[in-house]
C-alpha cells in the first residue's frame, strides 16, 4: 500500500507556545509522529505542514515540508489542512493517515490503526480516547474519498490512550513518562 502521512504542526498554540516543537525526551514533540509514522511496513510518505520555517529547520531529511497558508492556521478544521496539503502534491496513495503532533504517546501503532481500517472496509478511522471522546491523534482516510471530499458513509472508532497535550501541565506529565 502506498500511504501519505499528514502531520500539521502549525506553531500558533494559544495554550502553550510554540507547543509541537516543546522537547520532550531530547526531541522536539513533532519528531514523536514522526517516528510513529516511519514505524510501518508500507510505503509511507511523510509530509509535515506547518507555517513555520522553524518547523522546516528541524525535519529529518526523509520528511517532506508544505508551507502552510496563514489562512491554514488558528481555529481552522484541520480536514481543510489535509486538503490543502493533498491539493499540493502530484502523487496518488492509497490512504492518507493524519497524525496530530500533540499525542506523543500513542496506544496503537501505525500498522495496528491502517489494518483496523482496512478489514472493516471504512472509509474514514478516527481514535477515540478512554471516555471514548473523539481524539483525533490518529486519523485515516481512503485517499480517493478525502481527495474528493467525499462525506464518510463508513466511519469507524479505534480507542487510543494517547496524551493530549494543549497546557503546560499536559506537557510535563508526558515528559515524566519519557524521563
């Protein structure tokens, strides 16, 4: 499977300044998706998008940029950022997988949420933390129904326990966790 990974890391934060790039474990918290997503037997292209040239500076080399729109950031959908991210490449995948850059501490792994996906035929996965609120930290979409906009008519749930992280408080439970 050819799969495209989205990882949005605008730098904007409101709660906690320039959050996706706070370290946690020696690494800032982006490079934790990252690493989740290159974690997979597929092939995987991996794409961050931010409206920050810091956040470009810090990529590994196998980790492709998108230079996010302003208009792309704040309190947007993020679906709008997966689109436009899609609408920038010339390349066809089979699914897109979108990984928030604030869970550093996923549940499940890659291949655990894709094969989730694909023996139950959905269109679109999305976690769920433990009081099975919509978490989003992982999201996964068949390529084709994300590129046309399709509304998902198969939507699936997988539980994840990972750390949401918007305050400061959220930040320094995690980094105990790594330390």
């Amino acid at each position: 499977m050819r799969i495209l990974t989205i990882i949005p890391t605008k730098l904007d934060s409101t709660r906690l300044k320039e959050k996706n790039i706070q370290m946690i474990s020696g690494k800032p918290m982006f490079h934790h998706s990252i690493e989740y997503a290159q974690n997979t037997i597929h092939q995987n292209k991996i794409i961050v998008s931010s409206e920050s040239d810091k956040v470009n500076e810090l990529l590994p080399n196998d980790v492709f940029f998108h230079k996010r729109d302003l208009d792309l950031c704040g309190d947007v959908e993020v679906v709008d950022v997966y689109l436009n991210v899609i609408k920038s490449i010339d390349e066809e995948f089979d699914y897109v997988v979108c990984l928030q850059p604030d869970n550093p501490d996923r549940t499940n792994t890659f291949d655990d949420c894709l094969d989730y996906m694909v023996n139950n035929n959905y269109d679109d996965l999305i976690t769920v933390n433990d009081d099975y609120k919509r978490s989003g930290s992982v999201r996964v979409f068949k390529y084709e129904h994300l590129k046309n906009k399709f509304v998902s008519k198969r939507m699936g749930v997988i539980k994840d326990s990972a750390t949401d992280i918007h305050y400061k408080n959220d930040l320094d439970k995690v980094k105990e966790k790594y330390d």
